[in-house]
C-alpha cells in the first residue's frame, strides 16, 4: 500500500501530499495510507502521528461536517489561521504587524442552523454529516452554547407539524437576551392551521420569536441583541457575529483603529454591531444595503441613552458606493463587507480625504486585493488583528487599521 507524507494543510483543512493528495483530518508531518480516489484520499490510516495530533474534544467529529481541525492543537490551528492571513497578503507583496489571533472559546457559537427532518420513525435534528447530505444527530456537540443545543428538540418538533419525507428544514436558532430566535426554511407552504399550531408551539416553548419563510408566526418577546448601549432586534435572518466573545475582540479592534475620531462612517453596517458603540464618543454615518436592519438600527438608537447622534442610510454599496465627496467632514471609515470585499467602494475611499480605515473582513484574499489597493491609493496597512469565532473549522476572521498621511 502507498504511504503518504502529509507537507502541509489546505485552506479547508486538509493535509495535503505530493501530488496533490487531499486527505482530510490528517497533519503535517504524518505519514498516512489510504484509498486513492481522484486526488482524495479516502479510508486514511495514520501511520505515523504528529506530535500537534489530540484527542477531538467531541465524540462527533468524525462523522459531523461542522468542524474541520478537532484533531489539531490549538497551536496547530492558531499557526494555520495566521498563516491563511499573511500568505493572502503576500500573495499582493504586503508585509505587516499580524498579531497573535484571539479565539472564542468552545461552547460559545450563538447561532446554528439544524437540519430536521422527518423519518419512517419520529422525526431527527442535527448538522450534515462530512461532506454528505446525511443528518448527524449531535448531542455531544461542543460548539455552541448550550441553550442552541439544547433547541434540537424545538428543531424536531418543526420538523413534525411543518415537515415532509421528501425535505429537509432548515432551522436557525439564535440566543438573544430574552429568549432562542427560531426561523425556518424548507417547511410546508404556511397556512391558517399551521400557523395556529406553530404560533402554539412558539408559546409553549418559550422561546422569543418564530419565523417560517420570511413570515414572523408570533413573537413573545423582542429577540434583542445588546451593541454597546443599545438593545437591537435585528430583522429575521439578520447578519450577526458568530460569537458574542469575537464580536468584542472585533469591536476592541475598531475602536482602536478609529480612537478619537470625532465623526466616522460605517459602511456595510448591517444591524449596528460597530455603529452602536462608537456612537458612544463619536457621531456616525451607517450605510447598509437592507432597510430592515437599518430600521432596526436606528430603532435602537432612538431607545438608547447616552449616545451622540447616529444617522442612517439604506444603499446597495456594490452599486452606488459612497462618492470621494460624501467623506467630506469625516474622519474615519468602518468597512465590514461580505465575503467578496469592497473593491467598488474602497477605489471611492482612496479618491476622498479619508485618512484613517478599521476594515473588518471574514474573507482574507478579499481583504488583501483591497488592501493592495488601498496601498496604491497612499495607504499603510498598519496592523491584523486576526480572530476565531469559528473555532476548530478553516474559516478565519480579521480586524485591521489602515492610515495615510
């Protein structure tokens, strides 16, 4: 049998040999065996074993498909995730300050989605198993809070009033400060028994709020999340940071990169998360494509206490990006964009008088195409902060400040 020497790990996690050979939970270093399939290696047996292999803290890696690097110690993953960020930036001849990552701990996931689904025996709820289309039921899971864990039984429940044989559901959870927020795709078009009985279920389950495609059945309570002083309820389905723990270490960044800005912008705000609290020593400017979170934004402003004043703007910042002279009078911008970046916007920026930028992005390679823009732009990419809300997966976060003179 053909033996493997693992060189390094793929951005998805997967050792990688000569070849290339792909073969998933395996480590640098190792020598492992296996059954060749196109360039995966499937069955693999480690032959020989890294120092950096542990014990997966959860009895459901091998079979769950939501963590990636269980086997891996935290230095191993924490030097993966760092390497991911500054390869990215070499890849656009960019060298800077990369801090060490910070990482939430386990337990600590906010939200989840479970796919239930209804079987020939009762009904069953958890993540998809490694690359299948298999429901793995995770009782065990070591993600995310225990509340969200705890919520498989409403996800089966759903599954049982508004599921069929032939679909799966899809049900999101998310904590919030008074209660689970549950929304469902996948189910039964909604009728007026079906929305009779879920709106019973929602009761006497207590948890704060149940949407079904897009439609709010009933609501207990205001599903509020809380962003510096200000308690939001984002709209169904909204753009929340996986982990309250990362959430901060993004934020402490932000507020670092823009210190004592008396005016900023935040671009692709999304529901407030960095609005919110800057608001507390500077005025804002929030721009956000969807005028339901901007809504519940502004919202939350208006409850608040303490706060300098927080304008709003809902705008497609792909389409229309803010002009050079709409920075006129501020002193800093905030950029989170989705996962391709915000390269229309930031060849805007670079034409402004904008000095300063906290760019926070969950997409390295996006990030750094900006950056090497920004950079031609007059830039210096003064420091990154990585992050790891997504802890155990191959998935990294960044926070980072640039300047010019």
């Amino acid at each position: 049998m053909i033996e493997y020497t693992i060189k390094r790990l793929g951005i998805y996690g997967d050792g990688i040999a000569e070849g290339p050979v792909f073969a998933p939970m395996t480590l640098p270093g190792e020598v492992v065996t296996g059954t060749l399939e196109g360039t995966t290696l499937g069955d693999v047996k480690i032959m020989t074993p890294s120092d950096d292999r542990v014990a997966p803290p959860c009895r459901h890696f091998k079979s769950c498909g939501g963590c990636q690097l269980q086997h891996a110690s935290d230095a191993v993953v924490a030097a993966f995730k760092t390497d991911i960020v500054a390869q990215a930036l070499a890849a656009q001849g960019i060298q800077t300050v990369i801090r060490p990552i910070v990482t939430s701990p386990a337990l600590s996931r906010r939200r989840a989605t479970f796919a239930a689904r209804r079987t020939k025996k009762g009904t069953m709820s958890g993540f998809y198993g490694r690359a299948s289309d298999t429901v793995i039921e995770v009782p065990g899971c070591q993600l995310v809070e225990p509340e969200l864990l705890a919520a498989r039984d409403i996800a089966e429940a759903l599954a049982e009033l508004g599921g069929s044989r032939k679909a799966t559901l899809a049900v999101t959870v998310t904590t919030s400060r008074v209660g689970l927020d549950v929304s469902v795709t996948g189910g039964k078009p909604i009728d007026g028994p079906l929305r009779i009985t879920l709106a019973a279920l929602c009761d006497s389950s207590g948890f704060a709020r149940l949407t079904w495609d897009d439609e709010v059945i009933a609501q207990r309570a205001p599903p509020v999340q809380r962003f510096g002083n200000a308690d939001v309820c984002p709209p169904p389905g909204a753009f929340l940071q996986a982990t309250a723990h990362g959430e901060a270490q993004l934020l402490a960044a932000v507020q670092e990169a823009v210190q004592g800005a008396k005016r900023v912008i935040d671009l692709f705000a999304g529901c407030g998360t960095f609005t919110l609290p800057l608001a507390q020593n500077a005025e804002v400017f929030a721009v956000e494509g969807d005028a339901q979170m901007m809504a519940a934004m502004d919202k939350g402003w208006r409850m608040a206490k303490g706060l300098k004043t927080v304008t709003h703007a809902a705008r497609d910042l792909y389409r229309r990006p803010l002009l050079p002279d709409e920075f006129n009078k501020y002193d800093a911008v905030v950029m989170d964009p989705p996962r391709n970046g915000a390269e229309a916007q930031t060849a805007e920026i670079i034409s402004s008088g904008i000095k300063r930028i906290a760019y926070v992005s969950c997409n390295p390679v996006t990030f750094a195409r900006d950056v090497s823009q920004l950079s031609a732009g007059g830039f210096t990419l003064d420091w990154v902060q990585p992050v790891d809300q997504f802890r155990w997966s191959s998935h990294v976060e960044l926070a980072a400040q640039l300047s010019r003179v």
